[in-house]
C-alpha cells in the first residue's frame, strides 16, 4: 500500500503518527491509529492480489472511510481499490463488491427517534434506506467526514475522507429488528440492491448477533484475542519481565498476586 502511495515512511502515510523528535511527545493514540493503517492495508491488497472464484462482496469492518492518511493519500488509496475492482472484471468476468459495516454511527444515533415517530423502517420485511448527504454533515462535528463526490460536484472542498455511501439497513422481518449503518463503496452504490442481497444471506443465519453478517462474525472470533491464546500471550510478557527484572523478579509474583480491582467486590 505505501509503495502505490508513493511513501516510505509511517509519518509520511499518516500525520497522527509523528517521528520522536524529542521536541513533542508521542500521540498516545497512534497505536490505534498504527491498527487502523494495518487494516486498509490488508484491504489493499486483498482487493489488488487476490483471485476470486466467483462473484464476491467483501465486508470491511467500519466505515469505508477515514482521516488517519496525511494529505490526499485517502482519495490515492480509494483510486487503487477501484484499480483492482476493475482488473478482476477486466481480466477474470469477476465482480468484486466492497462494503463496510458499522456496529454505531451518529447519524443513525441521532435520527433514530424521528425515524420511529414516523414509522421508518418499520416493514414487516428486510429493507433499506440510503441516506442524503445532507443529513449526514448535520450528524457530524467536521462535515468533512460525510462530504463525497456528489457534493464535490457541486463546488465544494475535495472529497479527501470519504469512500462510501451510507445505508440504512434491516435484515430482519420484524419492525423492531437491528437497523445497521452500512457503507457501499462509492462506485458500486448503484448496486446496492445485489449488494444488499448477498449481505442479507449471510445476515439471516448470523450467530451469536442475529441478523448481523455471519461472515464478519467469524472474522472477530478469528481475530480476538481471549481465553487460552490471551493465556500464553500474558505468560510470555511476564516471562520476559522476570528475565529483565533478574533478583527482583519475586516483585512482580507478588504483583500479580494483589487484586487490582478491590472495588469490584462490591458486585459479588
């Protein structure tokens, strides 16, 4: 990804991650921000180099879109995503469709209640919405993080941010079943309704979130780390901690020992 993008250095790619230049410290979040670049990257280049047998919809965990690249390197990146959606078309007959899934969004939050006073959603069947421009810069601090390419067109700042178009969705035949923010990436919004058909396949069968895309669920279980993984991840740090403490390493036994939490005895 930093190749296409024509940068060498974590700096370059993104202005939250700063060299430690001794002047100012460190952002405390460019290990989120560090994560976030990890997964565009993986995006990247499964967009760019893998080969697809059939047809497929790949689900992006957030947002399709971003303010952690400097510059314009987001509208670059968007441009070499739509490079390889075109080559596996061009190349193979494949359709490669691109959507992010939100688990909260403000403007969700925000027009919830009016969408229930007017009864929105609320079919006895799955459907979907997409939502105005408009109402997502209301819903937004720096409406910068909502404006696309439509409202480019129409004379305003660059579209540096923002790879998708939001919908809301609901996969359940309830009027009261989960309503999902979801992001089909820009040039493929006019096929949400294909888009919207594989999703909710995968969606009707969702566990342990009902009518929550199963595949993105398994893609947490693969990547959380918990129980016996988190185990030895811990024993490992510990380890090493004793080996660097040397004759002070009974210290960090009794560390582990004390409760951290005392308070919490008050819920039992």
């Amino acid at each position: 990804m930093m190749n296409y993008l024509g940068v060498s250095e974590l700096p370059q790619l993104s202005h939250m991650i700063r060299p430690d230049d001794g002047e100012r410290p460190n952002s405390p979040s460019w290990v989120q921000v560090y994560r976030e670049l990890v997964e565009w990257a993986i995006l990247f280049a499964i967009v760019r180099e893998k080969d697809f047998a059939t047809d497929t919809l790949i689900v992006f965990d957030g947002f399709l879109r971003s303010k952690v690249f400097a510059k314009d390197l987001f509208q670059k990146y968007r441009a070499g995503i739509q490079e390889g959606i075109d080559r596996h078309y061009s190349v193979n007959k494949r359709r490669i469709y691109l959507v992010g899934i939100a688990k909260h969004s403000k403007v969700l939050s925000r027009y919830r209640l009016a969408m229930a006073l007017e009864g929105i959603m609320q079919s006895p069947f799955p459907c979907y919405v997409e939502i105005p421009r408009e109402l997502e810069e209301k819903a937004y601090v720096w409406s910068e993080y909502a404006r696309g390419d439509d409202r480019v067109a129409q004379g305003g700042e660059i579209n540096k941010f923002v790879a998708g178009k939001m919908f809301f969705v609901k996969f359940g035949n309830s009027p009261r079943d989960p309503i999902w923010p979801i992001d089909i990436f820009l040039s493929q919004s006019n096929d949400h309704a294909t888009i919207f058909g594989y999703l909710l396949n995968d969606a009707i069968d969702g566990f342990p979130v009902p009518l929550y895309p199963r595949s993105l669920q398994k893609a947490h279980e693969n990547a959380a780390l918990v129980d016996f993984d988190m185990d030895i991840l811990q024993d490992m740090i510990f380890s090493g901690l004793r080996a660097t403490l040397g004759k002070e390493a009974p210290v960090l036994d009794v560390f582990r020992l004390q409760d951290a939490d005392p308070a919490s005895r008050r819920y039992e």
